[in-house]
C-alpha cells in the first residue's frame, strides 16, 4: 500500500496547478493478474482536486481481440471492483480490489473505468470546473500455465516478429541502437498470436539483432543472427 501513496501523492502535486480541471488518477494504468494464482490485485485511486469532492463508479468491459482492428468492447462481471462506487474528498485517495472468480483459459483483457459525479454541484457556487476527467485501468489475467513464447523470421531488411506464446509480451528497444543509428522504438504490445515487424536501418541490416521483450513481469532477451 505504502507504493500507491507514494506514486499518487508524486502525481497529486504535479498536477495541483492545473485550474478547473479536476482529475481522477489511479496508481496503475496497466494491472496484470500474473502466472501466480492470485485472484485479487490492489491499486489506489486519487482525487486531485484540491476543493471538491467526487462519487466514483466503477464500470467493468472485457476487450475481445486487443490491438485488432475488430477489437469488441462489452460490460461483463467475470472481473468486479470492490468496492465499485465509492467517494473521495478533495485530495484523497483509497484502495480499490479487483477480483475474479477463476483463471480463464486463454488470457482476458479488460477496461476498468472510474467514472466521477460531483457532489453538491448545484450548491458549489464558490468554483466551477470546467473539465472532469475520469481514468481507466487495463487489466489483463494471465491463464493458469501462461508461456511466453516469442519467434521471429528474418529477411534482408526487416525481421518480423510473432507471439506464438498464451500470454501478451511487450517488445523494448533493440540495443544495437545508437546516438547515430536511427531505429523503431516498438513498445509495442504483442497479444497472442499478433505480429510486428522491425524495419532494418542499411546500417543494421548486416549486424546480429539483439532485442529485450517483457512479459509476465520478467526483461527477457532475444538474438536474430544475421546469416548471409
């Protein structure tokens, strides 16, 4: 708990000079449910206004095909909020638990949002707010035995990358990349079964590619061999 005061307070205090625009921050914009078994993960939610106060609901959608163009977004209750409607006074912030019942089989994404209502907004004459601005979550549950597994085929120019694994992975920077050698920069999400391809710069295109990816909470490292 003491890390979600401590990032939230950091952002409560960034953001204290903005006017008329008040603000609900969370201390995570991305929970995973890892390959561990739990079945309920925390984060905090703030309040960055410094005079009013808000009633927060919780709303709940599962993203069917993330990052697809056809991607579907539908309320559901196989993930819920505890508790899902809540209040917070100007500058405040407290725990919020999401829960499921079971692992699914193949790995979940969802969309948590925190949606604000002002309290008293007829009565406050002192101030108006111009913009309230709600937050969401993405959440992702792992599947019970989840497996990273990251292959790649190389052509002259370019590598393309595949997520053969039943769990997302998100690549990193490739570090034969330098001050003078321009590359992509991909933070690019991975779901199960997406592909990315990595356009070689010529000076690259004769070089070994090293690359880290991240998933399931651990930096792993890939090497593409260059093969004349």
């Amino acid at each position: 708990m003491k890390k979600y005061v401590v990032v939230l307070n950091f952002l409560l205090m960034c953001i204290a000079p903005l006017v008329a625009h008040a603000q609900i921050i969370v201390s995570d914009a991305i929970l995973e449910f890892k390959n561990d078994q739990r079945l309920i993960e925390s984060i905090a939610v703030g309040n960055s206004d410094k005079t009013h106060s808000f009633n927060i609901t919780a709303e709940v959608y599962e993203i069917e095909n993330p990052g697809a163009v056809a991607e579907n977004v539908s309320k559901t209750d196989t993930l819920f909020v505890v508790p899902s409607e809540f209040s917070l006074s100007p500058r405040s912030q407290r725990t919020v638990r999401f829960a499921i019942k079971e692992r699914p089989e193949a790995e979940k994404t969802y969309k948590v949002i925190f949606r604000p209502t002002l309290i008293n907004a007829e009565s406050d004459n002192n101030s108006k707010i111009k913009v309230i601005t709600s937050t969401s979550v993405m959440t992702i549950v792992n599947p019970p035995e989840a497996k990273d597994n990251l292959s790649w085929t190389r052509e002259e120019t370019r590598i393309v990358f595949t997520n053969k694994g039943n769990t997302n992975l998100v690549l990193r920077q490739t570090k034969n990349c330098t001050q003078t050698i321009e590359c992509q920069i991909p933070g690019q999400r991975l779901w199960a079964g997406d592909k990315w391809i990595l356009n070689l710069p010529k000076e690259l295109q004769d070089q070994d590619i090293t690359l880290e990816y991240r998933t399931l909470g651990n930096i792993r490292e890939v090497t593409v061999p260059y093969e004349e």
